[in-house]
C-alpha cells in the first residue's frame, strides 16, 4: 500500500497530529479550519465538490487522532484518518456530510475508565454539545443542520473484510434506565439502531455488516450529548462472525475462556505493534465503498 508522504510526519511519536491533518487537506484543496474545546483539537473540513440541503439531515462521521502515548496508533485511530482525508480530498461531491477529526477519545481507554472517567469526558460529548448549542464554549458556528445530525465514528477500519457496527444502544439504555426503555435514551437508542438497519440496506450485497459489541469509540459520548451516534469499525470476517456469536456476555468477556476470543485485529491496538504493516487492501477499498455510499445517502429531516 503506497502511503502519503504526509502520513510519516503523522505518524512520528512526537507530531502534532491536528496539525498534520489540517496540512494535508490544505495540500489538497479541502476547505476546513481548526476548532479548540474543552481541550481538545478538532479540525472540521467539508468534501471536496460536496452540496447541501437544509431539507435532509446532515450526516457527520469523525475519525479521533489521538493515541494511547507511547503507541504508534497505526490501526487506532490512524487509518481512519489517513481514510477520511483520502475522501474529502477526492473531489466526488457529497451530500450534507461533514468530517471532523476528534481528540480525547483515548480517554476512554481501559487504563483511564480505571480512574473513573466518563464517556462524557471524552472529546465527543464536548462536541456533540457544541453541534445543539448547549456547549458552554458556544454554539458550533456552522448553520448546517446540525442539531439533527447523525454520527458515524470511524474507528480501528485499517484491517479487513467486514463492517462492525457497533451496538453501544444496550450500555446507554443500561445506564440511563438502569435496564429498562425509556424516556429520552428510548429515543436515541430507536434512531441509532435504524442507523444501523439503513448502513445495512446501505451495504447489502456489497460486504458483510455485522452488529456487535465494541469496547471503544465515541458513540456513546455523542449519545449522552443527545445526537445518535453509530460507530464502525472494521475485522476481517472470521473474526467479526466470531464476536457476533450469541451469548449473554460479549466474546471477549467468556469467564470460562477469559479473552480468548477477542478478535486478533484488537489485540495489536494500544500496544506497540500497531503499525502501518497491518493495514489490509481490503479494509481500505471497503471504507472507501462505505464513505461513497454514505455520502450519497439522503434522510429526510424531521418536519417541525
């Protein structure tokens, strides 16, 4: 796979990876600007060729560019990335979509969930707040729809065949209603799972699309935040088709067989050996097919 030579300096254990990013799209021709919140580093950019219409909803997908320090964040988050600016700089035109490169999700790593943090620490909860205005930082400066927006974290999609979309629906209905549909997250979870259900219709026949527990991304910071939230992530087939056996336990929780079953794809991230050399063809010619189909998506936005 022949890489950017952009993408050397963003992946130097020292870069400043918002930076980098913002270079690239501005290399490239892509109308973007840097965004400061609650301390993170965002950058916002709009497709290349891209139209919009106040009648249909906005879809927004996110790729987060920090890193666990010290790990070269190849596979989390980098593809992503490196997958994003390749499509806003391609210049096919998009419908209503808008990409953000987010911060701080790494705060929601095992090691920082072990100090107590929150999803609504993470870098998309901040935003997610900034897109309905509720942000004591201001409202999100871009007249675009936002409010009703829907969001698509891309995340660790360098390696394999198959979507993975994740079901962070059941830990949010858990956690507002202590087990039991209701009220406000009752709403968010039916309008995430018919993301879910139109990426399937979306996909069919083109790749495989399999629901399934995901122990990372920004989905449930966006949805605490009040905008549903899907993300997607990608595994070789074997692997997705593994986890998504049934079970009252997700597969790498098995108290018998205690992480024996989580997928290979996820143990190389967070360590040092998620490096660029695991990046697969496939995965990438598959994100590709996704952001393209995405963007040509159109929802009807709610009538007032």
């Amino acid at each position: 796979m022949d890489l950017p030579p952009w993408f050397d300096r963003f992946m130097s254990p020292l870069a400043d990876r918002s930076s980098v990013i913002a270079g690239a799209l501005g290399a490239a021709g892509v109308r973007h600007r840097a965004l400061e919140l609650s301390g993170g580093r965002f950058v916002v950019a709009w497709p290349r060729g891209g139209s919009r219409d106040p009648r249909y909803r906005v879809k927004v997908v996110t790729a987060h560019h920090d890193r666990v320090p010290g790990t070269p964040g190849a596979l989390d988050n980098s593809a992503a990335c490196l997958q994003l600016v390749g499509f806003l700089s391609s210049g096919q035109g998009a419908f209503n979509t808008l990409v953000v490169f987010t911060d701080r999700e790494e705060l929601g790593s095992p090691a920082f969930l072990a100090e107590s943090a929150t999803p609504s620490d993470q870098g998309s909860y901040a935003l997610g707040r900034a897109f309905l205005g509720a942000s004591a930082e201001g409202r999100f400066p871009e007249a675009m729809g936002l409010r009703s927006s829907m969001v698509f974290p891309l995340d660790v999609s360098g390696r394999g065949d198959a979507l993975v979309l994740s079901r962070a629906t059941e830990r949010l209905a858990r956690r507002n209603d202590g087990g039991r549909r209701g009220g406000a997250s009752e709403s968010m979870v039916a309008e995430t799972d018919a993301m879910a259900r139109t990426v399937e219709r979306m996909m069919a026949g083109r790749a495989p699309v399999i629901r399934a527990s995901v122990p990372f991304g920004e989905d449930l910071g966006f949805m605490l935040a009040g905008l549903p939230a899907l993300t997607v992530t990608v595994l070789p087939r074997a692997e997705a088709e593994a986890l998504a056996r049934p079970g009252d336990l997700p597969a790498w929780a098995s108290p018998s067989e205690p992480g024996s079953r989580t997928p290979e794809t996820w143990r190389r991230i967070h360590g040092p050996d998620d490096t660029p050399a695991l990046y697969t063809d496939d995965a990438f010619d598959l994100v590709s097919r996704f952001l393209r189909r995405l963007a040509a998506l159109r929802v009807p936005a709610s009538v007032a």
